[in-house]
C-alpha cells in the first residue's frame, strides 16, 4: 500500500491530533504554555527515538534523534505561535473543509504532519534516513534562543528540511529573503523652542533629511526593499527636540545586498550643524539563497509531489524561517514542506483538510527517498 492510500482513511484521527495540539495554547514567551505543547510533542515523538529537552530563556526546546540510513537530515519546526490566549473565540473548529485555530497553519499542523509521515512509515515498511527532529520555541520572536542549536543541528547533517506553510498557492520555498532590523538616531541639542529655537539643533528634522536617503537604497528590480516603519523623537511641543529615532525593516534577497544596505546606512551623515547619528542593530535571519544541491533537493520533492497528486513549484517569499540560518551555512535547505492553508497569523488561520493526507504523503516520500 502506498501512503496517500494509508493515510486517506486516518484522516478523522489526524484531525484529532491536530485539534489536541493546536488547542495548547502557547505564543512567544508563555512558558507555562510552551511547557504544555513541549510535554504532547515529547510524548508522542519519544517512541520514535531519543528525546532530550533543554530550557532556554524562551522556552523548552527538545530534539529528538530517529535511527535510520542513507541520509542524515535535520527536520526544523517551532511550536511558538504568536496569537495571544484567548484570541480565537474557539481556539478550534471545522468549518466546511478547513480547521481553524491558533498555529494550525504556521505551525502546530506540520508537526502532526511529521508525526503522521513517522507512523505511516513505520506501519508500511517504509525507510526513514537519519533524523534529528528538532522542535523549537521562540521562531516568531526571531529564534534567539534557539538559533545555536539550529545552526549546530545543520552542521551535523547532510540536509535540512523545514517544516514550516508552503507557499498561498501550496509551492515549497527555495528562496527567502534575508531580514535586517536597524534603528537609526539622530542626536540634536535642547531649547527653548520660544525663547531661543536659534540655540537648538531639531533631531526630528535631522532624521526628516535622513529617512528620503534610506528610501533612496532601495533597488526594487532586486527585491531590496527599506521600511522606516516606527518613528518617535522629541519631548514636548515646546522643546527642540534633541533626540529622534527610526526603526528599519531591511529585506534583501541575497547577502550581497544585505551587505551593501548595512554600509550605505552606516555611512549616512548628519545635514545640519552640530547633529550627529548612531545606527544600531543588524541582519537578523540572512537570506535563503538556492544553492545546486537545494534545488535538486526541490527536484526530488516536485516529482514525489506529482506522484501524489500536488503539482509543486520552486516559491520565493519575502518572510524569513530558521532555513535562513541552515542554508546561510551551505546545508542544502528545503522549506515550505507544511500543511496547506492560508491566512498565517490571522484570526483566520486555517489548513485545507481534504490536502492533509497528501501532504503528508509528500514528506512519507521524501523520507523513505533519502533513507536509500
């Protein structure tokens, strides 16, 4: 029996896993609900192998290491969502053919999918590489305490495979851009804006001559793109301000540009007399480059795809994963191998059910391939 075929009829109780987990709730930094999904994740993927559990600021992080042959493959998922508690009014429900609920798509649901493609190659005699699993808490909020343990895990393998939402339109990721958060100040000298204005330098107006030349270095026929989208300065109306700030959102498909955005940004000069600028901050995830070796990984999953009916193209996206870290290293990474739905981090969040057994049919395929 092949997979799509085993797994059409488990459907119900896939569903039931699904709604188990999604319904611990835990964003970003809850522990006491982190800890809740981190004990379900242990319980079910400890049959499969060794589990180890290690706190971190943000949260338990566990991996787990599953025997198999050919290739060793690192499996990336985060259980961190960033909906608050209480956010959805039912934090599950079916509605037609979609299940809604907090994380259910970015990305509680691809961990019971990877569970599913366990079971279901366990059960038909399928190969299984190498793995090591490893379940993070902290993705949404930039992985800062888990970033080491990412970067650690690729080294240790041939291959990662990341099991965050494929593309709106159900194509893998072979591409991300590369995320940069800068905040540029401008330092000026109070006044008494009606009795001496002559005596201050205004930061605000300082940073008014900056935020035009930040805009300036975006290069959009490469995807470059510059956001000066917070800004804040002054004290009260009757004061020159002496201080003023702009946060940055850098995106830039290739280092190179992330690299030439950072120079030109520390290179700014101040307009006015006597102001001066500091910039802090920096490329937080670099981008997701293909490489040769990933998109003849991507080649590999297109053609299981087709075998259980999902036609798969090579997407690019502008969001960065924990596969930014892993390719940065020059480990083949492939990204987007989730459950398809849409509507990430909204009160709509959802998965398309009728395409889970499919989907996990996808990552059966995958495995037993790189297990010979």
């Amino acid at each position: 029996m092949k997979p799509l075929e085993h797994l059409q009829p488990q459907l119900p109780a896939i569903l039931q896993d699904l709604e188990a987990i999604v319904t611990l709730e835990a964003p970003s930094y809850d522990l006491p609900g982190l800890d809740k999904v981190a004990r379900w994740i242990a319980r079910h993927f400890e049959p499969f192998g060794t589990l180890e559990r290690e706190e971190t600021a943000n949260g338990p992080m566990l991996r787990v290491q599953v025997p198999g042959s050919g290739k060793k493959v690192l499996v990336l998922c985060h259980f961190d969502t960033v909906h608050p508690v209480g956010a959805f009014a039912a934090p599950w429900k079916i509605e037609g053919e979609r299940a809604y609920g907090p994380g259910v798509y970015d990305m509680k649901g691809n961990i019971v999918q990877l569970l599913w493609a366990l079971r279901a190659n366990q059960a038909l005699g399928l190969g299984l590489p190498a793995l090591e699993l490893l379940f993070t808490p902290d993705e949404e909020v930039g992985s800062q305490a888990s970033r080491a343990a990412i970067e650690a895990g690729a080294r240790r393998n041939d291959l990662v495979l990341v099991l965050e939402a494929p593309m709106g339109n159900g194509d893998l990721k072979v591409a991300r851009k590369g995320v940069g958060q800068y905040r540029l100040t401008a330092h000026g000298k109070p006044a008494h804006q009606g009795v001496e204005p002559e005596k201050g330098i205004n930061a605000i107006v300082e940073l008014a001559h900056q935020i035009p030349k930040i805009v300036a270095l975006q290069d959009w026929d490469k995807g470059t793109t510059l956001g000066p989208n917070v800004i804040k300065g002054g004290t009260t109306s009757n004061v020159v301000a002496a201080s003023a700030w702009v946060d940055i959102d850098l995106r830039a498909w290739t280092m190179a540009e992330a690299e030439r955005i950072e120079r030109e940004l520390r290179a700014l000069q101040p307009v006015l007399p006597g102001a001066s600028l500091s910039l802090e901050g920096g490329l937080n995830r670099p981008p997701m480059e293909p490489t040769p070796a990933s998109l003849e990984l991507f080649e590999m999953a297109r053609r299981i795809g087709a075998e259980v009916g999902l036609q798969l193209g090579p997407g690019r996206v502008g969001g960065g994963s924990d596969g930014n870290f892993t390719a940065a290293l020059g480990v083949p990474t492939l990204d987007g191998l989730g459950l398809f739905g849409e509507a990430a981090h909204q009160l709509s969040e959802n998965v398309y059910i009728p395409q889970i057994p499919a989907r996990i049919a996808l990552l059966c395929g995958i495995l037993d391939e790189l297990s010979r």
